[in-house]
C-alpha cells in the first residue's frame, strides 16, 4: 500500500479541550496548544499522518485528513 | 461512514471533562462500527446512569437511557424481543458491578448476545468522586479521605466465572486494540464483557496524585501487558489485556426460540 500523504489536520476549536492528548502522544511531536489551549498542528511536514491523535481524542475534534493515493502495483 | 455520521453533533461538544478517557471509548466504539460496515438501524444502545452512560445520548443509533444499574435487564428485553439487532451496553464500574451487579452476572450467566462494556474509571465522576467496588484499596475518594479499605472486584475474573462467554480488556491507552476488541465483541454470538480502562482525572488522578490525563494514560501503558507476555512472569502485578474467553455456547435467544417452538408444536 502506498504512503498516506498528509493534506491537512481539521481541527474542531469548538469541541477541542485543551486536554493535550493528541500533544502529548504524537510521535512527530506535530502538534501544540496555542494561547486558548486549543490543539494545532504547528510542524505539518513532520506529521506521517498515523492518525494517533485523530483515534486518541476523547472530543472527535480532530481529523487527520490524507490525500487519496492509488494503491501500489 | 464518516465519524459524524454516527453521532448527535447537536449534542457537541460532550459535557465530560477535558481529558476524559469516556471520550476515547466513545471514540473506539464509533471506529469498530465503522469497520463493521453496520448500519444505525442495527445497532441499540441501552444505557443506565453515569457519566460513561451519557455515550448513548451521543451516538446516533437506537438508544434508550435507562435506570441506574438495570441497563442489562432493559437490554434484555430489547434482545428477546428483537435478536436480530445488535445490543450494545455502555456502562460504568460502578453501574456495572455496584448498582447492577446482579444484573451483570446474571446476564453473563445467561449468554444472551449483548455487548457489555464496562468503562472502568475505578470512580463515581458523576456524583462527586465517591469510590466504587472498583477504586481498590488505598486509594483515595471523596467518601474515602484517609483511603478506602474495600477490596475490589476483578471484572474479568467476575465476567468469566459468571460464565460470559467473550471476555476482555483493554485500556483507552491503546486505542488500536480497543476497536478490535469491540468489533470482536460486537460480533460475538453470546455475552461479551469488555473492561476498558478509563481515565477520570477529575477526581480519580486528582485526589490520587495521577496527574493529568496524558499522565494517567501513560501510566496505563506501563501496568498492563499482554497476555501471556514474558514481562507478566518478571512483574506478576502488571495487568493484562487482550481477549481472555471467546467460547461457542448456546445464546439465550436462540435457546429461546426453540422452546416457542417446542410448546407451539402442538398447535
């Protein structure tokens, strides 16, 4: 299977809690919280699109979104 | 299916705390249905009372909140009379296994075909931070100030002896094996147990010097191990997860059914 390619992080600000989850257990260390305590993505080209943060939200707030790739041959 | 098609957005964002690991479970329940390819109109999710069963106003499928502890009876009634829906019933340590613990072994012990989880955050959250069957000695609560002194139950040991036929555990730390393990359960003809380890930080890791969230869920990646695995000989107190019973025997509902068919032969 091909890699993920990363296009975007959507992040709910309305839903995000500042909790630092997603923060803590990214193993790019992509994401921070900003001045509100909400969740950014602030290193995108580290991010190898796991989709850690996405599974470990406990407020769905945030979307690892990918490119669609064709399937290797 | 995207993730918002299977909950109430309107409900958004949930009322638990910043960091709840109920949240994370809500989270693994939605991704093992995804992966099930089940519609909405097949699932029933029967809740009592607590924090964790506040899931079942959240996902969009048939639901019912009901009383506290008597989830499984309601469950019941909903499996006999439709067993070709798919029963799944959230509940907290203390719903489960306090409130409704007759309700718990006796569900097991019939092997009807429901999807037990059991989020266990070892805590009424809900009420306060009073301790549950499941806090464990030495801990503290709110009802506990100079440490509780009851000893708690194990659910995976209850579960298999009470005779659940689908018996697991796992932890809000591993999220991967937690939508397996849920779609294993789902799929399961028979009564499946499932304890999901769950972080309260609000007033189990406060009043018990946890730390936050993140701390709390790192913490439950260091006591637990898989079964059966070598670090379980040279710790003998780390916890283990993964799927502990999976046996084939015969579910109420169908057992049912053949007893209407029994006294009905004569018509």
């Amino acid at each position: 299977m091909a890699k993920a390619k990363l296009k975007e992080h959507r992040i709910n600000r309305e839903w995000c809690k500042g909790c630092g989850i997603c923060v803590a257990f990214c193993p790019k260390e992509v994401l921070e919280l900003d001045e509100q305590d909400k969740a950014v993505a602030v290193r995108i080209e580290d991010c190898i699109a796991c989709r850690m943060c996405e599974l470990r939200c406990p407020d769905l707030a945030i979307e690892v979104v990918v490119e669609k790739q064709e399937s290797a041959t | 299916m995207a993730v918002n098609d299977y909950i109430r957005e309107r409900f958004f964002p949930h009322l638990w705390c910043a960091g709840c690991g109920h949240g994370i479970v809500l989270n693994g329940l939605i991704r093992a249905v995804e992966k099930l390819g089940m519609s909405r109109n097949e699932i029933v999710m029967v809740s009592g009372i607590g924090c964790s069963s506040r899931i079942s106003g959240y996902m969009d499928f048939h639901t019912l909140h009901t009383i506290h502890g008597r989830a499984l009876a309601f469950a019941t009634g909903v499996k006999l009379s439709k067993p070709e829906l798919n029963v799944i019933v959230p509940m907290g340590d203390g719903d489960a296994l306090s409130i409704g613990g007759n309700h718990f072994i006796h569900a097991a012990r019939r092997n009807i075909a429901i999807t037990a989880i059991v989020m266990n955050n070892r805590i009424y959250g809900m009420t306060g931070g009073q301790y549950s069957p499941l806090t464990g000695p030495g801990m503290l609560a709110t009802t506990a100030p100079y440490s509780n002194i009851d000893q708690s139950f194990d659910i995976v040991e209850m579960a298999k002896a009470a005779g659940a036929t689908f018996v697991a555990r796992t932890t809000t730390y591993h999220v991967h094996q937690m939508a397996d393990i849920i779609r294993s359960a789902i799929l399961h003809e028979g009564f499946s147990v499932v304890e999901v380890m769950s972080q309260c930080p609000t007033y189990f890791g406060r009043k018990n010097k946890q730390g936050g969230a993140v701390e709390m869920m790192k913490r439950m990646k260091e006591i637990t191990t898989p079964i059966g695995s070598k670090k379980k000989v040279e710790n003998p107190d780390l916890i283990e997860r993964g799927i502990f019973v999976e046996l084939d025997k015969p579910e109420y509902c169908s057992e049912y059914n053949q007893i209407i068919e029994r006294a009905m032969g004569g018509y």
